[in-house]
C-alpha cells in the first residue's frame, strides 16, 4: 500500500523527484487522456493528472474491515447502443478515405452510486486480478478501481531500455483464444497498432534500437482473450521517463493509426471526454524504473453520484458495428452484466 506524502506540480516533476526518493518511497503518477494530449478533460470524472510522492506501508488486508463483495450495477442506454453504431459506421467513412487506417472508438456506460467500502471490497474479492489491477483514492473525489490487463511503459533508466506491451485484439472468454491468431481483422488491428508503438520507441531510442521482442501471443483475462506483442528499446544517453511519456502517450492501442488523426476523429465521434480513461497510471522507485499501465477496464468511483466505466474496440475498414458493440459489452462483463435501460 501507498500513503502519500507530498503532492507534486505535473507530469515533469517525475524525472527532477524520482533519484530524490529513499528506499521506501515511490512516485504514484496518473496522465489523463486528454492531459497528455494537452487538452481539457471533465471534473466530474476526477483529476486529468496527479503526481504523489508515496512511502510504502504495510497493510494486511486481510485485516481491513469491508462489506461483503457486491458486483457493480452497470448499464447503458438503447440509444448509446444506436449511437456507437453510428459512431462505428462513421468511422468507417474515414477509413475507406484514408484518413485513418484504425481508431479506437468507446462508450460510457453508467455503475450505480457505490461506497467507498463497497468498491474496495470488490477489488479485494476479485479471484485473478490482472496485470496492472490497482485501487487508487483521490481526496475529494473518490477512487479508481483498475482491472487493467495491459502494461504500457517498463523502463529502466540505468540499463537505459525500455519495453511496451500493446494488447490488441478481442474474444470472449469462453471461446478458443487460439481464433484471434487467425483471424485476418484481429491480426490487422494488432500489427498496424505494433508499428505504431515501434514508431513512438524510436523516437527517443539509439537509431536501430527498437526490437520486437514476440508477436501476437494471447492473454486470458476474466472476460475475454487479447492478442499481447512485446517491443523494446535501447534508449538514447539522457531519456527521461517524461520524454518517454511525451513520446509515447496517449498509448496507440487506444487511439489507433496514424495516431494524431485517429484522436481527432475519437474527439469528432465520441461522446464527452475520457478523462482517466485510457491514460497512463505509473509508479516510479529511486532506481529510475518506471511500470505503468493504460487505464483500461477501469472504474471511476466518485463519492458522490453515479460512476462510470469506459469501454471501446479497434475499429478497422472490415469492421461490424453490432460485433464491435459486443465487443466492448464483453469487455465491461469484467465487473459485471451489463442492464440495456
């Protein structure tokens, strides 16, 4: 567990404050979506961007007193339904003109006012938790309860590497993973997102120091099965975790291909800002190494009011709206069913 000590600026203060920590602090980070696009996000889904100095605690969990385990209440709406359709198909427009060869597109579906004891208790209950699970409170906002399976930034600045993990590709569960491999749409979405990421490392990378480690490999979660590639980098003399995050941020699994116009046409087709969605949430010891994930399968938890949970699909020229709503409804069944009201 994490207790924050200090509160810092912004996203540049991680490089001047990470050889400052003591052997038991961390530098705790969220870069919102928009925040690291330089844009404006909305309040009501929390902070755009925090960066905590931490110490480590020991906590049993075991002994933390919390309500017995509750799924989220999730729901959407018939015409959000009707609306990502249109958003799909709109989509396609601008891939059948060149404008984008894949974009990410989500939806917002609603979760049902939770307490703060209830969303711990949940998080606690999950039986396999992911990768990058993390429950992370925010004073005067409420929590984000994160079932991320997708790594994003692996760095170690004094071997001077650094690796991505992009995820890409999507299967219900209980079908057979080994379909995403060959399937033409999925391994088209993968490969055009994997160039990308290589494209993004060599931009503070040693010229030819950008390697694809393995290609397309599945991971389970609890829901559905994802296509996983792993690409390094040997990074040039002097890089820094924020020039990696400028460099690399917002991740091109949620975005698409080419990037700038893929989110120019997500801020057209989407309804509302993403706020920590598909941001980037890291954690920084005095070693310089940096682990940190895309905010994916995450729910926003405000004390107050409803929360929310964003969920969304590559969508390329071969694309089925009513699949591709499937596909996003698979992928929130993380937390739960989802109602259609």
């Amino acid at each position: 567990m994490l207790d924050r000590v200090q509160t810092l600026d912004g996203i540049d203060d991680v490089d001047a404050a990470w050889a400052t920590l003591g052997d038991d602090e961390r530098i705790l980070f969220l870069w919102g979506y928009e925040a690291s696009l330089g844009r404006t996000g909305d309040a009501s889904l929390g902070p755009d961007c925090f960066v905590w100095r931490c110490r480590v605690v020991d906590v049993d969990l075991a002994s933390v007193p919390v309500p017995a385990a509750r799924l989220p209440s999730l729901s959407t709406k018939a015409r959000e339904h009707q609306a990502h359709l249109e958003r799909v198909r709109r989509c396609r427009e601008h891939l059948l003109d060149g404008v984008i060869y894949q974009a990410n597109l989500a939806h917002r579906l609603e979760v049902e006012p939770r307490s703060h004891e209830e969303g711990l208790a949940f998080f606690l209950g999950v039986a396999r938790p992911p990768v990058c699970a993390a429950f992370v409170d925010i004073e005067g906002f409420g929590s984000l309860v994160s079932l991320s399976p997708e790594r994003f930034l692996e760095v170690d600045l004094a071997a001077g590497t650094a690796r991505t993990f992009p995820i890409k590709g999507t299967l219900p569960r209980h079908l057979d993973p080994q379909q995403l491999r060959s399937s033409s749409k999925d391994q088209a979405e993968h490969v055009m997102i994997v160039d990308l990421l290589r494209n993004d490392l060599g931009k503070v990378a040693v010229v030819g120091g950008v390697t694809v480690e393995s290609l397309m490999h599945p991971v389970t979660t609890t829901s559905v099965h994802h296509l996983e590639s792993t690409i390094s980098a040997r990074l040039q003399p002097g890089t820094g975790i924020g020039d990696l995050l400028k460099a690399c941020a917002p991740g091109g699994s949620i975005t698409g291909a080419p990037k700038s116009s893929a989110v120019d046409v997500i801020a057209a087709l989407e309804a509302g800002a993403r706020g920590p969605y598909s941001g980037v949430l890291g954690l920084v010891d005095r070693a310089g190494a940096l682990r940190s994930s895309l905010l994916i399968r995450t729910w926003i938890r405000p004390d107050a009011g409803a929360g929310s949970l964003h969920v969304g699909g590559g969508i390329v020229v071969d694309s089925d709206p009513e699949s591709e709503w499937s596909e996003t409804l698979d992928k929130a069944r993380t937390f739960g069913p989802v109602k259609l009201v």
